[in-house]
C-alpha cells in the first residue's frame, strides 16, 4: 500500500490573460505549509417524491470553487500582495534593487491557480485573492494566510508545470512597528489581514447550459490589524478613548542587496484607530494587552494601505 505524504503538496498561480481561458502552466510556487482546493460542487435537491414516499437522489448543481494556503513570506515573492490589492509600480533604486509600491485598484487581477493535491492535481481559473493576512512573531519565519475564489473548478487534470522556489524567507529578527511615528519594540506579534469582500453571483445567459458565475466586490475591502503587546500600553488605551488617528507602520527586513538597499516588506496604514482590545485582566501576572485596530481611508495621501516590497524581482506583473 503507498502512503499518501501531504508534505508533497504544491500550489502554484499565474496571471491569467483572458478570462475564460486558464494558462497552460503556472509560473508563481508559494512555500506552502498546507493548501486547501476543492471545487464544492452543489447537488440540486429533487422536489417530487414520485409516489415513493421517499427523497429521490439529486442532480449535478453549481461549481463554487475555492482555495487556500498558508505560506512563508519570502522577501522575493511579493506578488500575493498584489493579487489581493490589484496595482503595483516598480522602480529601480539600486543597480539591481527593485522596488515595488503596491495599492489599492478597483479590483484583482484575475489568476490561473494549479494545486498539487498529492492523490491527484487540480486547476482553478479566473480565480482571484480574496482574503489575505500577514503574520509575524519575533524569531519566527513571517507568515502569509491566502483565500482565493474562482470561476471554474476541474479535478485530477494533467499538468506540466514544475515548482521553484524563492529561498529568502524572512525571519523576524529584525523588525520594527511604529505607531503614530513611535518606534514601539515591546509587541510580541501581530497580524495584518487584508479582506477584499469578494463574492459570487450567478446568473442564465444564453452561452451556456447553466448558471454562469460572476465575481466581484460586495462592497469596500475592510483592513484590520492585531497587536500584541508584552505590557499593558496605557498611552494607548487613551488613544483608543479619544478615538485618536495614526498610522501604523510594520516593516520586517531582510537581507542586503547591495549599498545601502536592503531586502524589506514595509507595510503602511496611514490612518488607523483602535477599535477593541486592550481589555485589562488583572491578576498575579504580568499585565498585558491586545489592540485590535481597524484602518481607514487617509485624505492626506489619498490611501488606506501602502506595501513597499525591496528585493530583485523585475517585476510582479510578468
């Protein structure tokens, strides 16, 4: 008998250029600690007991196609952050530093997904990043949360893509979170999660037999952050009473490329509030806090979220 070994696994994407079309191979492979891709087809429940008495069996419905990983943030594999926000401009600051600025667009690009599921491989197409959440611990390798949904689903296909990786994780050991301009070192961890409030409408068009599927925004991406302090923060539990504004700023730093440019994952949010946490339990022990924050939209520089990634890629879009 073979054992299945799910650290086997694999998930890999590409920017899809026409909708409708998947790509022939995919050229991204996230460092994957475990993926998730199913195509969660619906059975069409039958109304009519046909004088059985009984449920009679249903019928092939709707795909509602998804999928998910969780992966190490790599300094050369900025490109899930630009799935899930949609514009990135890159300039050259160095003679081979490349930086990238990622924002906010009115949507994702669309991407082709294919997934190494050990027992058998699937591909997604005209999926899109929905769901994103960074995390970071001191001393540990900073972590990205991805959920995607697509348009179509199709099991145990052949593919001729073969994985390759980036090799330049980055391990918080040096990193720094700034809160309204103040460098602040006692947070033990936190996360950044960006929702871009995906979801899925269908409708009959006279193209196809069925229900054709349309993704799109519901309403505007929701950003929130988490902290975690080693002390209770009072200053800030006044910040959040008086509903006081400031930018948050998470940057984790990696490797030198050359000079003075560095390998870096900055991340921006200009206009934030504390909007839960902090929420004192006293006792014999230490005393602690979590802060939860929410971002909003900064008038000043006209965003709600800014990534600055540093490192040699040329470019995200290719």
């Amino acid at each position: 008998m073979t054992d299945l070994l799910g650290n086997e696994h694999w998930l890999g994407a590409k920017l899809q250029a026409v909708a409708g079309t998947p790509e022939t191979a995919v050229t991204v492979f996230l460092p994957t600690t475990k993926i998730k891709m199913d195509g969660n087809r619906d059975r069409i429940e039958r109304k009519a007991k046909l004088a059985t008495r009984y449920q009679l069996p249903g019928l092939p419905g709707n795909w509602h196609p998804t999928a998910s990983c969780d992966c190490e943030l790599h300094a050369s594999q900025a490109h899930p952050f630009y799935w899930a926000l949609g514009a990135v401009v890159t300039t050259a600051p160095g003679t081979t530093a490349k930086l990238h600025t990622i924002t906010e667009a009115d949507a994702p690009p669309r991407l082709t997904l294919e997934a190494n599921k050990v027992f058998q491989k699937d591909r997604q197409a005209d999926a899109y990043l929905g769901k994103l959440e960074l995390g970071f611990k001191p001393g540990e390798i900073a972590t990205l949360g991805l959920e995607f949904m697509a348009v179509s689903h199709d099991d145990d296909v052949t593919v001729t893509s073969t994985p390759t990786y980036t090799a330049d994780p980055l391990v918080c050991s040096k990193a720094s979170v700034s809160i309204g301009g103040v460098k602040d070192y006692t947070v033990e961890g936190g996360s950044i999660a960006y929702n871009g409030n995906l979801e899925e409408k269908r409708g009959l068009t006279d193209l196809t037999q069925f229900l054709a599927s349309t993704l799109r925004r519901k309403d505007n991406a929701e950003i929130t952050a988490k902290l975690d302090f080693l002390d209770f923060p009072k200053a800030y539990l006044a910040d959040m009473q008086a509903a006081e504004n400031f930018a948050l700023v998470v940057e984790l730093t990696g490797a030198l490329i050359e000079s003075t440019y560095y390998k870096f994952v900055r991340v921006t949010l200009p206009a934030c509030q504390f909007t839960g946490g902090l929420d004192e339990e006293i006792s014999e022990g230490l005393i602690t806090g979590s802060a939860e924050i929410t971002a909003y939209y900064d008038t000043v520089t006209g965003r709600r979220i800014l990534i600055e990634v540093q490192n040699t890629i040329a470019s995200l879009t290719a």
